[in-house]
C-alpha cells in the first residue's frame, strides 16, 4: 500500500531553476514531491511512504488507516516547511487544520489493487498536524540537511514566537547542536568557529550570551532572574538576541 500526505501553500512560495515539473528527494525512507507550476510557483508538497501492508479489519472490511506512518510524515513536512520558511521568509503553509493535510491511500501491488476494488473501505480522516512558511526555495540541499531537523525546527520556533525569552532560548538551542562542549569550553569553542567570520569575537562574548541563557532558565540565578514581567531584563535580553540569531544561521548555513 501506498500512503500520501500532501499539503499547499496558502502564499505563493517562488522555486529556483524548476517549472511545470516535479521535483523529487528521499528523506527517511519516504518519497519527497515538490510539485511546480509553469511560473516557477510551489503547487503542493507531497510525501509518499510505500511498502505497507494492507490492513483488514475484517474478512470483508479494509482498514486505510495508517497512524504508524504519522510520526515520521509531520517530522518530514514540519522539517521542509522550517526549511521554506527561513529561505523565502514568509509563514506560506497552514497547518493547523485537519483538512489542510490531504490523506491519500492507494493499492500498489496487483492483488492489493483486486482487494481494493473488491471489498469495502474504512472512511479514514486526514492526518492531524498542529502547526504552522520572499526569496526562493531551493531544495538542492535538503536531503542531507534532514539530520539537522531538530535545530532548523528551533529556528523557526524562534522567528515564529513573540516571546523574547523563547526566542532566546530556541536560538540558543540551535547553537548548543552543533556543539558537544559547555561552559568555558563552549564559549571557546564558538570563538573560534566565529572567528572565520568576525575575528573581533572572542569567548567572552559567548559567555555573556551564556549566561543570558542560564538567567532565563534558572529562577534563582545570581545575576537576577529573566521574565516576562521585568521590562528591563527582558530588554536586556532582545538587545543581543540578534547576536546570538547570527551564530545560530551561520551554524545551520555551514552545516546543512
């Protein structure tokens, strides 16, 4: 059996060096389709996952449901909408609604395709995903960005949040990817990785943003606690977000 989730844009998302075709990826197993109109326009975003079992209900009833597979399409469709969001910079996909996620299952083997047309099916819902994507998508490197998932997820989190404190602290997770390293070694670490490209950065920069981090998180940290409802910590805070957004882009740039 076949199963595809499929999901359009509500904007119009610009595609680089494709029109009136389909391009195609693998990620995790599953068949990516980024399907492009004439004009160079993102029409729809397929993910297709063969290979499953047809499943009965019972001797006379065919069960299309698939919820093993929804894991590993949100983490799919949620990785290329974090990817297209931070390439076109425009929120283009609405994910909020059950019936904005197309649900399609198909016969694949032959005597899958005689059953199906023989015996009655379940009438199965759409795929429940919560979420929430002006420049161009180019999916050229996708493929192997896959593995960094995680991190472009808390960067989108970031742009996508209007707490200064989560935004802090998801772009702080971004950077904390790409490093087995903390405290000290930590900020020596992004020191250097830093100095290709500003050799005016030094550890103690990144300690202060460290240390930023931690008065978020701790309550009762020396320094005074960060919240929401102190006005000038939190100034504070947006004050070197921004620094602290271009380590984290230039990490995900490098290595994706």
């Amino acid at each position: 059996m076949i199963i595809e989730y499929s999901v359009e844009p509500i904007s119009e998302v610009a595609f680089e060096q494709s029109s009136g075709m389909s391009e195609q990826m693998k990620i995790d197993g599953a068949y990516i389709y980024f399907d492009i109109d004439e004009n160079h326009y993102l029409k729809k975003i397929r993910v297709i996952i063969s290979g499953l079992p047809m499943k009965w209900e019972r001797a006379d009833l065919i069960n299309p449901s698939y919820p093993e597979t929804r894991d590993k399409a949100y983490r799919i469709i949620k990785y290329l909408v974090d990817r297209i969001q931070l390439q076109v910079m425009l929120k283009s996909f609405d994910l909020s609604r059950i019936d904005n996620i197309k649900t399609t299952v198909t016969p694949e083997t032959e005597e899958e395709k005689e059953n199906w047309s023989k015996f009655r099916k379940r009438i199965m819902a759409s795929l429940e995903m919560p979420y929430s994507i002006l420049g161009a998508a180019d999916t050229s490197d996708y493929e192997n960005g896959f593995k960094y998932a995680q991190a472009f997820s808390n960067f989108t989190d970031a742009l996508n949040t209007e707490s200064p404190i989560v935004k802090f602290e998801r772009f702080y997770k971004v950077v904390e990817t790409f490093f087995t390293t903390n405290g000290h070694a930590l900020d020596s670490d992004i020191s250097v990785f830093m100095g290709k490209y500003d050799p005016k950065f030094k550890s103690d920069d990144f300690k202060h943003l460290r240390d930023l981090r931690n008065r978020c998180i701790h309550p009762q940290h020396r320094k005074g606690h960060i919240a929401s409802n102190d006005l000038a910590l939190s100034n504070e805070l947006e004050s070197r977000t921004k620094e602290l957004k271009k380590i984290a882009e230039l990490l995900l740039n490098e290595n994706k």
